[in-house]
C-alpha cells in the first residue's frame, strides 16, 4: 500500500516538474 503511494506521489510530481517546464517554455 506504501508502494503504491509511493509511485503515485512521484508520478505527481514528474506531472508537476512537466507542467512547469511547459509553462516556462510559453514564456
């Protein structure tokens, strides 16, 4: 259950490091 949580929060993060690299790049 820790493991699933685990690559769940670290997908969200990759989501989050891709989105603001996109937003830096549209700038």
């Amino acid at each position: 259950m820790k493991f699933k949580a685990l690559i769940l929060f670290m997908s969200a993060m990759i989501c989050q490091s891709t989105a603001l690299r996109a937003s830096f790049t549209d700038m």
